[in-house]
C-alpha cells in the first residue's frame, strides 16, 4: 500500500440528488480508504437528510458560493492528496489507489484530473491550454477554434476542477482558491499558480463521469462575466499587455458585432436571442471603453 492520507471534497448547493450520486460513486469505486470525506452544503434552501456513513457536512450559515465553499472544505482536510469532485461528478472505477500511484511516479506533479467522459461514455475537455490575450481579442468562439488550430499541443496546461486531484504541498506553497473568482477562472488560476511556483500538471488514467450542467443564467450575463473574469486572470498573470490598445480592439469587435446582431441578426435569430446578444455586446463595449478595466 502506497502511504499516503486521501481526502474527498464536494459542494453542492440545491443538488443533492446529484451530491448523493457523487458521494454513493466514491465510496462504491473506493479501493482503498478514504481519510477524510467531506461536503460543504453551501446554503441550500431544499433539505438534506445525511444518509452517509463516513462524511463530514459542513452547513454554511449563508451562500458563499463556489469558491470559498471549496476553501472552507480544504481548510478542513489535512490530507497528502484532495480529491475534488463537483455535485455532478463522480468516478466510475477503482480510483484510489491509482490515484496515489500516479503522484508517487510523478513528483513533479501538483495538480491532477480524471479522464472525465459524459453520460453518453463519450471523452469530455479536462483541460486545455493555458489561457491567453487571444481568448478576450477573438470572442469564445473564434477562441476555440484557434486552441484546436494553433494550441492543442501546448506545453502549459491549467486543469478543470470538476474532477481534480491536488497535492497538500501545493495547497501549502499557494494557498486555496482565490476568492476574487466566482465560478469562472478559478480553476485556471490556481494551476497557473501552482506552474509559477514549478509544478506540472497531469491526467490519472482512471475515467471518472461529468454531468457539465452548468449554472442556470442568461447568456448575455454568462458572456459579460467571462470576460471580465478572464480580463482579471490575465492581469493577474501580466499577460495583459498594452491595455489601451487591446481595450480599443476588443470595443471595436464588440461594436461590430452588435451592429450585426442588430441588422443581419434579424434574420438569423429569435427576438430574445437577439436581445440577449445585443445586450452582451453593448455592455461590454461600454465596459472596454469605459476604463472600466481599471478597477479590477
């Protein structure tokens, strides 16, 4: 038996279906003890019943929300390697004693993630490039594609935390997640942290399961938090250079954009839909434009 201690972190909050799921796989596909399990409920207002043997639930007392919901469970567990898995993730074979394998083998690595696949059994993105000026200059779209073009292979990769596994020493040497972030970015930014301080990432050759509902929101509002979310992990990584210009050429795409959501956007969308975009647009330009940027 390889020694190493193992915790076990999930949130949930109003997913307990999910949660119940995820917490059932761990136990289920647990091949060797799990030393700390535990669930942060982060305010939920449907009830949960405890059914488990085995776990720790901690209640906060109001909605903290992704981030420090997962600070308040690192806090809590004092093991070599934390396994984090979101309310609807879970593994789906043996996975802890392969787990402690692949970090013993790999000393180099910090920070780690399942092979997620989705309810179809097909393979989901558990990274990908670490992320640049090109994602805010070319939209989300236009980004995408570029990755698959230009950036698959890329060296410096940051990892998703919906199946993660993360080494004590990290957590020591950086600290938890950073609380500037909400649901987006956060996940980025402590694998680009933990490669500053030289540490590589890494997949664990076991499959695990991953939902990927998502957070229930308008698009508009999804779009307008990306940005301004990515803006601040590129600033925080000074790789944001040449602010003005690149603010004048993001406002300017923007502008172009809305102008087409606005004329052509007649004919190819819905009026909500094209509401939605339009608004997106408008605001971020202003934003861009603005200097809002600034107050990051």
């Amino acid at each position: 038996m390889i020694n190493m201690t193992f915790g076990v972190l999930t949130t949930t909050y109003n997913t307990w279906n999910l949660s119940s799921n995820c917490i059932k796989n761990c136990f289920t596909y647990a091949d060797d003890r799990i030393d700390r399990f535990i669930v942060v409920d982060d305010c939920s207002s449907i009830p949960f019943t405890n059914e488990f043997g085995g776990i720790t639930l901690i209640r906060n007392q109001k909605n903290e929300g992704l981030t420090k919901s997962l600070n308040i469970g690192i806090q809590s567990i004092n093991t070599d390697l934390i396994a984090i898995f979101d309310s609807d993730a879970w593994p789906l074979e043996n996975y802890i004693l392969e787990t402690k394998a692949f970090f013993t083998n790999n000393l180099e690595i910090g920070i780690a993630v399942y092979d997620t696949q989705n309810e179809r059994g097909e393979p989901l993105l558990s990274y990908e490039a670490e992320p640049d000026v090109m994602s805010v200059l070319l939209g989300q779209r236009l980004y995408g594609k570029y990755q698959k073009l230009w950036r698959k292979e890329s060296k410096q990769i940051t990892l998703y935390t919906c199946a993660m596994v993360i080494r004590k020493q990290v957590l020591e040497q950086i600290g938890g997640f950073d609380e500037k972030y909400d649901w987006l970015e956060l996940d980025h930014d402590i694998c680009m942290r933990a490669t500053r301080k030289g540490w590589k990432m890494g997949v664990i050759p076991v499959k695990a399961f991953h939902k990927g509902s998502g957070t229930s929101q308008k698009v508009a509002n999804r779009v307008i938090r990306f940005y301004k979310n990515r803006v601040r992990l590129l600033m925080k990584f000074n790789k944001y250079p040449y602010k003005f210009a690149l603010n004048s050429l993001v406002a300017i795409r923007l502008v172009v954009e809305y102008i087409f959501i606005k004329t052509i956007g007649i004919f190819m969308y819905s009026k909500d839909i094209r509401k939605d975009k339009a608004y997106s647009r408008y605001e971020l330009a202003k934003w861009f434009m603005s200097g809002g940027i600034k107050k990051i």
